[in-house]
C-alpha cells in the first residue's frame, strides 16, 4: 500500500543520511527544523509517527515482509532517542519545544518568542514517557513476531517497564493527575 511505501521510504531515505530520528524536513529531504543550539529537530516516538503507525498498518495486514524491512530502521530510530534525547535520569526529552511538536507553549515554563529555545530539555513530560513505553512495548511485539529472539525481546521489554515506570513517577497525587516536572528547578511545573 502506498502508506507503508511512504513510511518505508521517509525512515530509509533519513537512515542512508545518517539522521535515524528523522528530522523534521522539506520535500527534498532538507532539514527545515533546527534548535537555537543547531540541533536539528526530530519526530519524537510521542509524535505517533513511526512505531504508532506501523503498528497499526501491521495489525491490520500482518505482512512480515514489510514489518522485516523496518524493524532495523526502528531499532535505530529508538537507539537514536534513547540516547541522544534523555536527561541525567533516563526521561525522555526533546532537545526543543519544535521537536516536541508543541511550539512555544507556556507548559515549558516562560513566555517564548522562538520554538527552538531548550525548554523542553528540562522538562519531564508524562507523554514522551508514555509514549517510549509504548514504542519498546510495539518494538517487543515485531520482535517476538519476527523471530528475532529472546535477547531482542527482553531488551524492548527493559525499555518498556523503565518508561512505564517513569511515567508512573509523574503522577501527581494531590493534584490526581499525571504533571509535568522541572528537573531544573525540582518542582512540579506550574499549572498543574
């Protein structure tokens, strides 16, 4: 189907340069997206993009072929995340509030005149944990799926039970609710 050549091709085409989070770009291919800092902007896993996507096309037409193809694609993307985009701790961050895909909201904690600024660094976000958890949990099950092995497996499910716990942590209890946490300042961020 035209989706799965599209995604196929998106993660393929940014793998060959070197760039497994796929940055946000133009038609071309170009990066359209950089932080005050020049680090290019990603489509963090709590965009929904890749693994998301794919586990739905997956669950709806179960071709191996296709899920073979993408699974070392994947497997970079989310090295590429869980590496380059966690703070001191093991949470995940974006490196920008455009990464994040929430430009310039005041849930980063000031008033922003730029989407590149590094607030998103230092905040903890109980979506971008979630959705990590969500991605190893979808990353184990192609895994399991495909044969790859109990090594595999049980590594996607480390990174699974970590994110879920991590997002378990931002559970706010007076306010019953889950918030997100300045590790900066060591508070709970404002509004919640």
């Amino acid at each position: 189907s035209l989706a799965k050549e599209v995604i196929y091709g998106m993660y393929a085409d940014t793998a060959e340069r070197g760039q497994p989070q796929v940055p946000c770009q133009n038609e071309d291919g170009t990066t359209n997206m950089e932080c005050m800092d020049n680090n290019t902007a990603g489509t963090p896993p709590s965009w929904g993009g890749p693994l998301f996507t794919v586990h739905s096309i997956l669950a709806r037409d179960g071709n191996k072929e296709w899920g073979a193809k993408m699974y070392p694609l994947l497997k970079s993307y989310l090295r590429f995340w869980l590496t380059n985009r966690t703070d001191s701790d093991g949470y995940q961050i974006c490196k920008c509030s455009w990464e994040s895909g929430q430009d310039m909201m005041k849930r980063w904690g000031w008033n922003q005149s730029y989407g590149g600024d590094r607030s998103t660094r230092i905040i903890r976000a109980p979506e971008h944990q979630a959705a990590m958890a969500h991605a190893a949990g979808v990353m184990g099950a192609l895994a399991q799926e495909l044969g790859l092995g109990s090594a595999a497996e049980a590594y996607c499910a480390s990174v699974r039970d970590r994110h879920v716990n991590l997002t378990l942590s931002l559970w706010h209890a007076e306010a019953k609710w889950f918030c997100d946490y300045n590790s900066e300042a060591g508070a709970w961020q404002s509004g919640c």
